[in-house]
C-alpha cells in the first residue's frame, strides 16, 4: 500500500486549521459526483485520533455524503463518483487491492434513524462478530455481546430480555443497541450519521454521555444538524456548506471566533 | 323497455340527478355565493342524490329480472287446460320449451291470425298459450320499467325534500360507499362459498355410490361406470390415492426446478444486477409466463421427453415415453418467473437502512443477503412459492401432453403418471350423463385438491409466522 505525504496540501477554499497532531483518518482534495453533479467540491481533512470531529451545515451541504465515503459506503450507489485521497493510518483506503468489507469492519457507522435487525437483541449485537470469526466459542460471543452492551450502556436495561428483537425496544435504546452493534466488531473509527435526529431530548443526552465515553477508545466523526450537539460532544468541527469545508478548527474556537462569514451565520442562527 | 334500454336510462337519470342533487342544495344555500353557508360541498349533494336515484332502482332492476321468469312460468302454467297441466313432469317442460320458442319466434300478428287460420283444435290451443304468454312478458316488461323508474324518481324527490343547510350529505354518502365496499368484498366470500357448496353436493352424490374411504384410500384407478347392468367390466375402481401421488410428484419435481433458480434470479437482479439489465431481464424473464401452456406442452413431449429418454437410456434406465420427469422440469421452467419476479418484489420492499447496516459492519454482500435480507423478504418469498405450487398443482395442458393418463402408482420420477386435474379433464370431456359415478368422481376430485391446497396454504403461513422477521 502506498504511502502518501499527506502534509503538503494548498488550501484555497477552506479557513482555519483542518491538520491534526495525531491523524486517524486524512481525506485530501475530495470530490464527489452523483453522476454529473458535484456534491462534495475539493475537500480536506483529518480526523484527530481518540477524539470526536462534528460535521455541521445546513441540510444537502454534503456532510452525509462524505461521511459515507470515509468507509466506502457510497461504493454501492452505481452513479455515485469519488476521487481524492482518502487515508486510514497513511493507507489508502480506495487502493485497488483494498477490500472495502475488511474497511467497513474497522471503520464502523451508525445511521441516522436507528435500524436494528429484526432479530432478537443478542443476535443484533452478535451479528458482526460471527460473520467476522471474531469468537471461537458461545461463551466468547456472549462475553462481546455483553461488554459491547455495557460499552453503549444498554446492558443493565436489556440483560432480562437479550431473546427479545430488537424492534421491540424504544427508539433511544434501538440507537444504542445500534452503537453496540459495531462497537462489537471492535472498529477504529465510528462514525455516525445524526445518530439522535430520531430521538428525544433525553435518549439524546443518554447517546451524547456515551459518545463522549466511546471516544476514549474509538476515533469518531459525527454529522449533526444541531449546533448544540456539536459544541457539547466535539474536539473539532467542521463547517461544510453546498459541498466546500468552507471552515475547520477546535470547536470552541468554531463556537466563539468563526474566522468564515458564512460560518458566523450559521452559528449565531442567522440561516440553516 | 328492454333492460339493456331501462339501464341506460337509469344511468342518464343518476347522472342527471347529481347535477340536480347540486343546483337544489345551492338553491336551498341561497345562490352560488352563499354555498360557505351549507354545511357539506354541493357535489356531495350530488353526490348523495345520484347514489340514492341509482341504487334503489338498480337493486330493484336486478331483483326482477331474477325473479320474472319464475314468476311467469307460474301465472302462464295455471293458464293451461287441465289436461295439459297434469302432464308428467318431462312432457310438461317440452310443452312449455314448445310454447316458448312460439311465442319468442312469431310476432304478436301472425299468432293471432295463426290462431284463426289453424284448423287443427291442438295446434290453435298451442298458438292460444304462445298469445297469452307473449302478453304476459309484455306486461311484466311495462311493469319491470314503471317501477324502475318510479322508484328512481321517488327517491330523489323524497330526499331532496329533506335538503336543508344543515343536512349531512357526506356523512350519508360515506355510509353508502361504506356499504357498496362491504358489499363488494361479500360478493367475493359468497362467490367461494358457492363454488364449494356446488362441488361439495356433487362430491356427496359420487360418495353415495363409491364408498368414501375407498375414494380417499384406494390405490387402484380405472374410472369405469356400466352403461348396461350385465356389461362386462363396468366395474371402475376409484382410489385417487395415485391421482394425488402424481400430482406430488410433479409438482415437487417442479418446484425443485423453480425455487433455486427462481429465487437466485431475484437475488441477482434485486442486489447485483444494474438497472439497465433490470430493466431488460425482468420483462424478458416475465414472457417465459406469458407462453401457453400448451407450446409448453409439446415443448416436453417432443423436445424434453425424448431428451431424458436418450439420457436415461445411455446410462442403462429405463425411461417411459412419458415421464414425470419431463413434465415436472418443462413445468418448473414455465413457473420461474413466478417465483422470481414475485420474491424479487419481496427482497426489493426490505429497507435499505437493513442493508446498509450490515454492509457497513463488514458483511460482505452475499451474507446481508442470506442473514438480513432473505429473513426479512420470507413472507413474501413463502408467497411467491405458494403461489407457484398452487399453479402447479392445477397445471394440466403439460401433463396431459408430456407425463401420459397412466394412473401409476410410482415414485420413480422415470415412470409415467397422471394428475388430479388431467383425471378430471378426461372425466368431463365428450359425451358424458351427469350422474354415473364416472362423472360425479370428477367432483371429488376437485373437491380433494380443493382441501389439499387450503391445507398446503395453512401450513405455509403458520411456518410464515413462525420464522419470519417482522421489520417495520
């Protein structure tokens, strides 16, 4: 796999600071077509490591679209068109002889409205891990199936019922089964696409405490429409609108100082 | 009037009664401009209008001319001299069938001059009756259309007298429509119900001279019935046991054939094919159910049949001329299709938030089809099956052609056998009395397959139910 010098990139679009010290992820000069149409124009980035990195902007900016490239995801749309770079570890993640199914594995994504399986709540969680060989025995798996639980703070409301499906529970708890879902596969990076837009103020807060713990172990990137969310949950955010970063930095510096027009009225709630 | 004449009327008369209906309801509002002043729209007052002109004298039409013939065979046979009315049964409906085609054939005129003219006493008694009943059908037609259109009238006018700016036309007119659907969906129930009431008197009938259990039991099949008490071999024997065996067989054999390579079409084309090859193989794939059954037919016997013969003999087996084996897999190739396109539908509806979910955990894509995507389509695709099966089992033109009438009692798919519906063909076809034995099993035959794919139909949706993955 090739190597790339992923430092050097003229930035002529975006303002602020898109570099992070310990990179996970680094996109560089992303475009992105639905058959003629550009929808994601010349963007770059990193995803700092063991932290989270909030996508925001007004809705068709492009943010979902490019979260789906970062693990492949848009490969199944026939019309949909990517070039750029896109890194995980300094690999490329769209070399040719990359199998895009050993990426998804370690590169999970929770959607935007929550879609369990209609399977029981132990075969939703056990799914990855059996169709990756991750256990060699039935008291392995239920060991990943709890912990996974326990990761998404599921477990002590479902321990009883693991038999019942998954369909059956509340749409804050089929969030979290979802987050449980891949954290079992032991991913790198999690990324979620407006993971509490279904949901209630307070199964939003429950999922926010929980990203905020998950980034201690996994690399995430979270799109959002709130502004809020983002200031709560991220180290980093992103400004995207109709397709251009048009601005990346810490987030509280987002918050407090937008260097971008454009971003200062968004965040002060003057379009969006 | 005749009837088709008195219905169109009736239709001009609902159609002119919705405008009325409207122009009375902005009357009673006080003109256009006042219209925010009722309560429902005037074209719900049509709309109410024209349903309450129709119906009643629709009902009324239908009613009549149901009950008119029975109603005028019996005021014209106590018209009849005595001698003529204590006629057995049979010459009195030969007279009758005499009389009537008289009176459909000759004008009113010539009748009467026939009467006079005639010098025989029985001929002029003949044309006398033909008379009576011609006036008889005229009175009844002037009587059918008065009605009619009274009632039509009467109705609108009664109801039109009670518009007022409060009156709740559309409530009125959804308990009608509510009605009309209630009814429709009865007139499918009745409909089933009369079909197995018909062939269940029938089968009850054939019982009455060939033992149930020797029906349900017997092995042996030779549908014969002795035209002559002293006929020698006129003895049949009726065991639909083999009947039904073959039926299986077939069917099996073609269901082998058609759900693999039904549903691994539905899968290529729902998740690995692109859109332009969808769109070019579905309605390619959907003319294999468009050929006749009877170019299937031949297609078995002449292509297929000898086929497997060369085959089987090559390899030292013995193949019957006809065999089940060539009508099961020319069967199971004409019904692909149905399982393909049908499960294809099924496999498309699951949600793609199911199937992006396991792709993107790393599921590769063959197993989000098998672990999310076939669980969740399994209603659809048990339908798909059901459906294929049932048109097996009543398939009958290829198996009249390809697998023979030799009522065998074999599991050798080489053998030659016959089915249920081929049995019942043969029974019913050509010169046959409607109440030997011979005939009669024709209804318990159908009357057995009847049960056999209700039964076949339970047990699929309990194992539905069972295994399914409900998705909402």
């Amino acid at each position: 796999m090739k190597n790339l010098d992923i430092k050097q990139v003229e930035l002529t679009e975006t303002v602020g600071n898109i570099y992070a010290d310990s990179a996970k992820m680094s996109i560089r000069n992303a475009d992105v077509y639905y058959g003629s149409k550009q929808a994601i124009h010349n963007v770059s980035l990193d995803l700092a490591k063991n932290q989270v990195t909030a996508l925001i902007g007004p809705s068709g900016c492009g943010k979902s679209t490019f979260l789906r490239c970062l693990n492949r995801m848009n490969d199944t749309i026939d019309i949909c068109n990517i070039t750029g770079e896109f890194t995980l570890d300094n690999q490329d993640i769209y070399a040719k002889n990359l199998d895009p199914v050993l990426l998804r594995a370690r590169v999970g994504m929770v959607f935007q409205k929550p879609n369990p399986f209609p399977k029981s709540i132990y075969d939703n969680v056990a799914y990855g891990a059996r169709i990756h060989g991750l256990t060699n025995n039935k008291a392995e798996l239920d060991e990943v199936v709890e912990t996974s639980l326990q990761k998404a703070g599921l477990f002590n409301e479902v321990k009883d019922r693991l038999k019942d499906p998954g369909t059956g529970l509340s749409g804050g708890q089929q969030q979290r089964l979802c987050i449980a879902r891949t954290i079992a596969v032991s991913p790198e990076i999690i990324l979620m696409d407006e993971p509490a837009s279904a949901l209630d103020p307070i199964a939003t807060a429950i999922i926010e405490e929980l990203i905020d713990e998950l980034k201690e172990k996994y690399t995430i990137a979270i799109v959002t429409h709130s502004m809020q969310q983002a200031a709560r949950v991220s180290q980093h955010t992103a400004y995207f609108h109709l397709g251009k970063l048009v601005e990346m930095g810490k987030t509280e510096d987002i918050f407090t100082h937008p260097k971008h027009k454009l971003t200062e009225n968004y965040i002060t709630g003057r379009f969006g | 009037m005749n009837s088709p004449l008195l219905f169109t009327v009736l239709l001009c008369l609902t159609l002119f009664s919705y405008w009325y209906g409207m122009k009375r309801s902005l009357k009673v509002a006080g003109g256009n401009e006042h219209k925010k002043n009722l309560t429902c729209l005037p074209q719900q007052f049509g709309l109410l209008t024209a349903m309450v002109c129709g119906l009643p004298a629709l009902m009324t039409l239908l009613i009549f001319n149901s009950a008119e013939q029975l109603v005028i065979e019996q005021l014209f046979t106590t018209t009849l001299s005595a001698n003529i009315q204590s006629l057995s049964s049979i010459d009195l409906g030969l007279y009758l069938n005499n009389i009537h085609s008289l009176a459909s054939s000759e004008a009113s005129k010539t009748l009467l001059t026939n009467i006079n003219s005639s010098n025989e006493l029985a001929m002029q008694e003949q044309y006398k009756a033909a008379s009576t009943l011609q006036a008889l059908k005229q009175q009844a037609r002037w009587l059918k259309t008065a009605l009619v259109l009274v009632i039509a009238c009467v109705s609108v006018i009664v109801l039109i007298k009670k518009f007022s700016l409060t009156f709740p036309a559309r409530q009125k007119s959804e308990t009608i429509i509510r009605g009309l659907l209630v009814a429709s969906s009865a007139i499918a129930i009745l409909t089933t119900l009369g079909i197995i009431l018909s062939v269940l008197f029938e089968s009850i009938h054939f019982f009455k001279s060939v033992p149930i259990s020797d029906f349900m039991f017997g092995t042996q099949w030779s549908p014969q019935a002795a035209m002559r008490t002293d006929q020698v071999g006129g003895s049949g024997s009726f065991g639909a046991i083999p009947l039904f065996a073959g039926t299986l067989l077939i069917t099996f054999i073609a269901m082998l054939l058609a759900v693999p390579i039904g549903l691994m079409i539905a899968i290529y084309l729902s998740q690995y094919a692109s859109a332009k090859l969808r769109a070019f193989a579905k309605p390619m794939l959907e003319v294999l159910a468009g050929i006749p059954t009877v170019v299937y037919g031949f297609f078995a016997a002449l292509t297929v049949a000898p086929v497997i013969r060369n085959v089987g003999e090559s390899l030292g087996l013995s193949v019957a001329s006809e065999s089940a084996l060539a009508a099961g897999l020319v069967m199971g190739t004409m019904i692909i299709p149905f399982v393909s396109s049908l499960s294809e539908d099924a496999i498309s509806a699951v949600p793609n938030a199911l199937k992006e979910a396991s792709l993107g955990m790393g599921a590769t894509q063959s197993e989000t089809v098998i672990k999310v995507l076939l669980p969740a389509a399994l209603p659809g695709i048990v339908g798909a099956i059901l459906l294929a099966v049932s048109r097996a089992i009543g398939e009958t033109m290829i198996v009249v052609m390809a697998a023979g009438m030799a009522a065998n009692l074999t599991a050798n798919p080489l053998d030659s056998v016959t089915t249920v519906t081929v049995q019942i063909v043969t029974l019913l076809t050509g010169d046959q009395e409607f109440d030997s034995p011979k005939t009669l099993a024709a209804f318990a035959l159908g009357l057995m397959l009847f049960i056999t794919t209700l039964g076949l139909n339970v047990l699929a949706l309990k194992v539905v139910r069972k295994y399914r993955e409900q998705y909402d």
